[in-house]
C-alpha cells in the first residue's frame, strides 16, 4: 500500500474517534484495531493508531530513530502510513518485577517504580496524551485509539489515561472485545459492564467477540442473552485465525512454544532461541518460522536445548539480569555442549550479542541497582559498557566483504553472498568494544549518520560463534535464505533458494485479517456509531 501523506489544512474538524478495549490483556484489541483501520483505509479514510500508554519490550523504531510500541508500529503500516511518536506518545519497557524505563515520544524520560509513576508521572501524563492526539485528529480522518488491559481494572482507575479517562477526555464512543477461546465471555463481557460507572457503561456501543470456534448457530441463544441483558448490540462474532503471520507485541504469546529435543516438526532445520524473562524483540524470528524447512523453538530451560542446528541468544530488556538467568539454569555449560557434539552456530541478536562478549561494564547503575560489572560467557572478544543514552536507529548496508557467516551463493541463491543487503533497526543502551579485532571479522558495513560505512557485528572466523546489534536480520529475504541454505549445505541437504518474500507475506497476512473481520463485523453499524459515512471521503 502506498502510504497516504496527511492534509491537516483541509480537515477543519477534528478527526472522528473510535476506542477499542478489551475485557482483559491479549483479547486481541490490537489485531482488532489493525484490521478496522485496514478495512477504512480501503474505504477511503485516512486512518491513524492511538495508544496513550504501552507496556512491551517488543518495540518499534520510526523513520526518524523514536521508540514505539511494536503494535502501533505495526497498525500505523497495516493502514498504510509512517508512524510516529504520536501515535505511543508513552511506552513503558519493563526491567524488573516493580520497575519499567519510561520512554516518552520515543526517548527514555526516567526509570520508575510501579509506584512511582503512578504517584509522580501520572498525575502529569494527561497534556502529554492529548496534545499527541489533537495533532493525530488534525492530521487524520479517523483515529483508532486503543486501550491497555482491562477498563475494569479498580486500583488502576483513579489515575487512568489509557481506557475510560482517556475515552471521556476524547468523548469517544467505545467497542468493547472479549476472547470466547480462554472461556467465560459473557462473565468476561457482564463483568466489566458491571464495574464501570454509569457514564463510562454509557460510552460502550458494541460487543466483539474475538476468536471464536465452531458453529455460530450454537452460540447465538448466548448472545440475544447478552444483547436483552445489556442493551447493547453485539457488532461481531470474529472467527480464530490459525497461523495469523503479524508480529505480536507481547511475549505471552510464546507461552507453550518450548521444545524438547526432536520437537522440530519434522523440518529439516532445528533452531533454538533461549527465551529469557525479559526477552524482547522476538519478532526477530517470525520469518524463520515462516520458512518451510525450519522450526524455531524457543526453550527456557537447558534440559530442552538439546543439540539444534542453530542457538540464539535474543534482545533483552536488562542483559545482566538474563545473563544471570542463563547461568542459574545452567545454560552456558548446555551451550558448550551443544557446540561440541553438533550444534553449527551459535548467534547472538543485541543483548543477546552483548552477553556473548567478556564483560559487561555498568559504570552508570542503568541495568544494576549499583554500578559494576560482570563476566560476560567469554566468546568473542568485546566489552559492553552501558550508558545512559540510548541508541535508536534505522540502519542499512551490506555485508562486509571479508564477513564470517557460513552462506550458500550457489546457483539457488539470488545474489553472491558477498554482494547481499542488510536492513534493520538498533535499540540498546550499550556500547561494544573490540579488544581483538584480528580474532574476529566484521559481519556488516553499515551506512553511518554522516552517510560513510561503518562495522557492526563481528564473528569467529568460521562463523560458529557470531553476533550483532542489528534488530530485524531474518526479515531481509536474500540473505535469510543464503544464511539457511548454507545450514543445509553443512548438513549435506540441497539448497532451497529463494522461498517467499516477508514484506509480501506480511501485507497478504494484513489483507487476510481484514477481509475475515469485515466478513464477521457490522462496519456499517460502527461508522453509524462513529458518525461518518461508510462511504469514505
């Protein structure tokens, strides 16, 4: 799609609004929102994500190096526009069980305790959260806004700016979604209408009920119930969609995908991503998924790694607190193992990258309750220490012309190996140092700020043992599929070449969801609710 460039000065009135919640986290508000806007982007409205407040650690860089959360990222492509920091004015990255780094308009604000924001950022965030939105609704013809867990949530709610508050403040009409497939929707559904206010129960226009299964006709007594109950109509009953290729934005959706050895789905190609509890960006790893001869599983105990073809080690909300994890479990002994007795590489992606160096260096407290250091596994020659000021950066260019990676560029491969493209993003707070740079090869010369080419990444000789800052790797197609045909020529297996394009499959995916949900929802009932034409501009 191409993306439609905003005309504020013709839009004298502001945007019209509609807010999407959910009766509780991973009901499905964000695809829901995704796919409403796709379908009025097609009708012919420009159409712009709202989020106030986000928790993720899987983030998003916009065009201009800001930190967002990964769904308003994602929704802001799926209508077909560049997102930007309006659209999250306020993401909170967990790095500890009571505590979260603060990024407002995609720069780190302070670090907090739960009870600390509540009590000192809060009671300020509301100009924060508006003024984003006003210029959203200046810009725009409708905008999507989307809620945060529950509005029901009763501790939360004095100081609310992502539900009910916010809703009032935009004097938004509301839909509320609901998940039948984890059970109990209409106690879902009732429930939280019983705990809003009046005025809040008076913003609720519609139900959603997400990810259904089976025959309607068996469900439908349920809702006619719901509808004479409340009074309010259900808009939608959407089906489940089985191997919906979008990234999500929050780790829970890994919960169940651990695998013991020989888990591998029959595929030719065994990887294994060590999910550590603050594990972000794990997006990282959708196209390998999607690839037919590999499975990627992600394990959290070293009795499940086995001996894959390929080992990960992914981005991290705090690198010294998941590398204390690896040890308490035991994996870098696990991982030693695994090299020794079969296991092609070992690679690290950002944190996991600066895990695999020999120190980490902490002078500042950004990770640490105090300053220090630790002892990295020892694997590549470099040093991390963490700084105050974080790096966010789209980064282009190629691979280096001496790089270590073992790929294929025989006749399956698209391109020579030595001539194929890389694009990405960086987020991390720390700077790597070599300490050895003739132990080790560079992987990419990235394009610089001031446009010359810089070294990033840097790999053992042979390439068993490699790592890099750059976000995003697996999503560049030539070099993801010369990376595993080169596996599969270490294991004697033909290449298979040039498989599928991942930007394709991702804008097929967002047409898939869309026509599903336009298939099961009233759109013309939410525009009359909205009080816009369904016929577009």
């Amino acid at each position: 799609m191409q993306e439609q460039a905003a005309t504020p000065e013709k839009r004298p009135q502001p945007a019209a609004v509609l807010m999407i919640q959910g009766t509780a986290s991973d009901v499905g508000k964000s695809l829901v929102t995704a796919a409403i806007g796709r379908i009025m982007t097609r009708d012919g409205y420009r159409t712009a994500p709202f989020k106030s407040q986000n928790m993720a650690l899987n983030s998003y860089v916009t065009e201009d190096g800001k930190e967002i959360g990964r769904a308003q990222g994602m929704q802001a492509e799926a209508f077909g526009i560049t997102a930007n920091t309006d659209m999250n004015p306020i993401l909170l990255k967990p790095s500890g069980e009571m505590s979260a780094q603060i990024v407002v308009h995609g720069v780190p604000h302070t670090a907090l305790s739960a009870r600390e924001y509540r009590e000192k950022f809060l009671p300020e965030a509301k100009s924060t959260v508006m003024d984003a939105l006003g210029r959203l609704r200046t810009a725009y013809d409708i905008v999507l806004m989307e809620g945060a867990g529950s509005p029901a949530e009763i501790n939360l709610k004095a100081r609310d700016i992502v539900n009910m508050n916010l809703a009032g403040w935009a004097d938004a009409p509301v839909l509320l979604v609901a998940d039948i497939d984890r059970g109990g929707v209409f106690a879902f559904l009732v429930g939280t209408l019983e705990l809003l206010e009046p005025h809040e129960r008076a913003r609720v226009k519609g139900f959603i009920i997400n990810k259904f299964r089976g025959d309607l006709s068996l469900l439908q007594p349920g809702l006619d119930w719901l509808q004479q109950r409340t009074g309010i109509p259900v808009l939608g009953v959407l089906p489940f969609l089985p191997r919906l290729r979008i990234e999500a934005e929050d780790s829970v959706v890994l919960e169940g995908t651990s695998g013991r050895l020989g888990a591998k789905q029959g595929k030719e190609l065994d990887i294994a991503v060590i999910r550590y509890p603050r594990i972000s960006n794990f997006t990282d790893f959708d196209p390998l998924e999607d690839e037919p001869d590999t499975a990627v599983r992600y394990v959290s105990t070293a009795i499940e790694l086995g001996t894959p073809d390929v080992i990960i080690l992914p981005g991290t909300k705090n690198t010294a607190a998941d590398l204390d994890y690896l040890r308490e479990q035991g994996f870098p002994e696990a991982i030693a193992a695994a090299l020794n007795q079969g296991t092609r590489q070992l690679a690290g992606i950002c944190g996991g990258y600066q895990m695999l160096g020999l120190k980490l260096l902490d002078p500042h407290a950004v990770e640490s309750a105090e300053p220090g250091e630790r002892e990295g596994l020892g694997l590549l020659p470099l040093s991390t220490s963490f700084l105050q000021q974080k790096t966010t950066v789209r980064a282009s260019g190629m691979l280096a012309q001496d790089h270590p990676l073992p790929l294929y560029g025989g006749e399956a491969a698209s391109a020579p190996a030595a001539e194929l493209p890389v694009a990405g993003y960086e987020i991390h707070m720390g700077i790597t140092t070599n300490h050895d740079p003739a132990s080790v090869r560079s992987l990419f010369q990235l394009k610089g700020p001031d446009g010359s080419m810089q070294q990033e990444g840097w790999g053992t000789p042979e390439g068993r043992v490699w790592g890099t800052y750059l976000h995003g790797l697996f999503h560049n197609d030539a070099l993801r599929r010369a990376w595993l045909d080169g596996l599969r020529q270490s294991k004697g297996l033909a290449p298979l070449g040039q498989t599928f394009s991942a930007a394709a499959l991702r804008e097929q995916e967002f047409d898939r969801l869309a026509d599903t949900v336009r298939a099961s929802l009233d759109m013309a009932a939410i525009y009359k609710i909205m009080g816009v034409s369904q016929q577009g501009r």
